[in-house]
C-alpha cells in the first residue's frame, strides 16, 4: 500500500495550540486532528501545510521546524503525518470548512480530547517535550 504523505501543523500561538474536530460523515468522524492535509504533487510538505491551512481555515501561517514523522496504516489508507511547527498572528479563524468545529486550547489540555490515532504519538510527544 502507499503511503500518503500528511503535513500536520502544531500551530501554535499565544501559548495555545490549534485542533480541529472531524466532521460528521468523514472517516475518523468526530475524532480530533492537529490540522493539515494530503501532498500534492511537486510542493514541499511546508508548503502543504501553508496551502492546506489557508484553504481549510483562511489561516496563514509561518511554518517552523519539523518536529516529528509518524507512519500510521488505517483500514482506509497508509499515511506518514509529517508535524510541523507553526505559528500564526492571530486566534481569529476566518473560515471553517473541513471540520467540525476547531479551538484553541492549553498543551495540558490537550489530553482530553480524542485524538486520531495518529496523532496521538505526536501529541503525546509534544507534551512530553514541553515537560522535559
């Protein structure tokens, strides 16, 4: 199976991280992400992330450092989430279109929302970094 390549943002700003809640319908409906989207031929994963984040939310962002890839094998498909550093200027979220719902919550807030299964190392990850 291929592995689709995902550029995911820990998009971050004034000490909060942005998630997005699936929505109905969807494969992992309900669940939560951190937001991104699939590559398309001949862009960077930086640059997916940028594009994915301004078509999805109206968000732009400056795209930082890569801080963890992560392969997960779902039923419907075999991905790597690519998870990036992210910041924005802004808690305003013009548009929302491929989500439930999104917010801005506290990294140890994080744990209390159900999570994909693959993001859940990444965020796991990042908490345990913020406390090392």
């Amino acid at each position: 199976m291929v592995q689709k390549q995902i550029a995911a943002g820990i998009i971050l700003h004034a000490g909060k991280i942005l998630i997005g809640q699936r929505k109905k319908g969807k494969d992992l409906e309900f669940l939560w992400e951190l937001p991104g989207g699939k590559l398309e031929q001949g862009e960077t994963l930086q640059d997916c992330l940028k594009r994915e984040l301004m078509e999805e939310m109206g968000l732009e962002v400056k795209v930082g450092s890569l801080f963890m890839q992560k392969a997960y094998d779902y039923d419907f498909g075999s991905f790597v989430i690519n998870a990036f550093f992210a910041e924005t200027k802004s808690f305003d979220i013009p548009k929302i279109c491929e989500h439930e719902q999104v917010l801005w919550v506290y990294p140890k807030e994080l744990l209390k929302y159900e999570f994909s299964p693959a993001d859940v190392p990444i965020i796991k990850a990042y908490i345990n970094s913020l406390e090392a």
